[in-house]
C-alpha cells in the first residue's frame, strides 16, 4: 500500500489498532475504515497512539509508534524490582462446564475491552449488576459475589492502575505499610504484593469479559 496512504490514514487517525488477519491488516492500513478495529492496548489498558509529543506531520511519517516515557509511580516501583508483567493470554475461563478456556484471539474487541476494564475503568462504571442471585446450598443462600462487587470490597472504586499507584507511593492505609515492608526484587515481598493485586483485577476482569462474550453469542 502506498506510503501517502499510511500517511493519511495517521493524520485521520492517531490510535494503534489491535489487527489480525489479512482483512484487518487492510482496514487498519486504509484511512477511514481503521477506525472500524478495537485500539491496541498496553499493560495498563490505556489505548496506545502513535502521538510522539513531536507533532501531528513527525507522527504520521515515523515508521514505528514512538513517544516519550513518562512513567507512573507503578512503572518506577516495577522497574526498581526487576518485575517483568507480561500482558494476559488471550483466552478466557468461559461456558457452563467448569474449567472451559475460550481462545478470544480472533476477537480482538473483547481483548481490547478486558484489558480496558482490568486497568482503565473504575469497578462501579463495569457494566452488569454487582452480585449474582444467592446460590442455595444445603438450604440456605449463599451470597455469591460478582467480580465487581469484589474490587470495591478489597480496593474501593478504584481502577488497577490506581490502586497500585496509591500502594507504591504510600497512600493505602491498609496496603502500603505491606509494601513498604516487603523486601525487594522479583522475587521479594514487594513483587508478590504487586502480583498479587494484578491477579485480583485480571480474574475479575476476565469473568466479566467472559459473561459478555457468551452474551454476545447466545450462550
């Protein structure tokens, strides 16, 4: 494809697109239809662009996304312990019949959400109702607690991103005294509690993608 394409096609639209497959690689090339394709994310689920700080002309020319970094606390405190997060695998625990895995890798849109919910969203903005009905068991409800309701029990309404950012810089009364007396590295105190949180954000981010996806698809 010519290169004036590519040109226009950034100038009109700025935010990396999640492509896959030869029709999407297409679209995503084409000005006026990359629009139609889910942003690419990155490990905090913030849209990613091809915005440099440089200039609109600078951008739509680079041939790679380029832009300054300008780190969170979060970032800091992962860099200072040696952590290495690796973005989620693109299959979520889906069905009626438990431990069922479904590979969303050809449907980048519901990657793209959960990766939006896991770390962009506040857990009272997640769409569907905070608790599921009481289960009965041996007689007696049980309440059973969605993802939703779950993040605002243990962080509040807070997304993942800033949760961590309040834990590192010693704004959680009830987390960052942990954090501060963790031992550092990736293997230390520091690294687990981190861990620990992101895995909290992912699970309840991936049953909520999940529920979407079967709703999507009739299940």
């Amino acid at each position: 494809m010519p290169n004036s394409f590519r040109w226009a096609r950034r100038v009109e639209d700025l935010t990396i697109r999640d492509a896959r497959g030869i029709t999407s690689e297409l679209k995503n090339r084409t000005p006026g239809l990359s629009s139609s394709l889910p942003p690419a994310r990155d490990f905090w689920g913030r849209g990613r662009t091809y915005q440099s700080g440089m200039g609109t002309i600078y951008d739509a020319l680079a041939p790679a996304p380029s832009r300054v970094f300008d780190p969170e606390p979060i970032d800091r405190a992962i860099l200072d312990n040696g952590i290495s997060p690796r973005m989620p695998p693109h299959t979520l625990s889906f069905g009626k019949v438990p431990g069922t895995s479904l590979y969303i890798r050809e449907h980048p849109e519901f990657y793209s959400r959960f990766l939006e919910l896991r770390g962009q969203v506040s857990p009272s903005d997640w769409p569907g109702p905070a608790a599921r009905p009481d289960a009965i068991v041996n007689g007696l409800p049980i309440r059973q607690l969605t993802g939703k309701e779950f993040l605002l029990r243990k962080y509040g309404d807070r997304t993942l991103l800033e949760t961590l950012n309040d834990v590192v810089r010693g704004l959680n009364n009830q987390l960052s005294p942990q954090y501060e007396q963790g031992s550092g590295g990736p293997h230390g105190g520091k690294s687990a509690l981190i861990h620990h949180i992101v895995s909290d954000y992912t699970r309840a981010a991936k049953g909520r993608s999940a529920e979407a996806f079967g709703q999507a698809c009739g299940e």
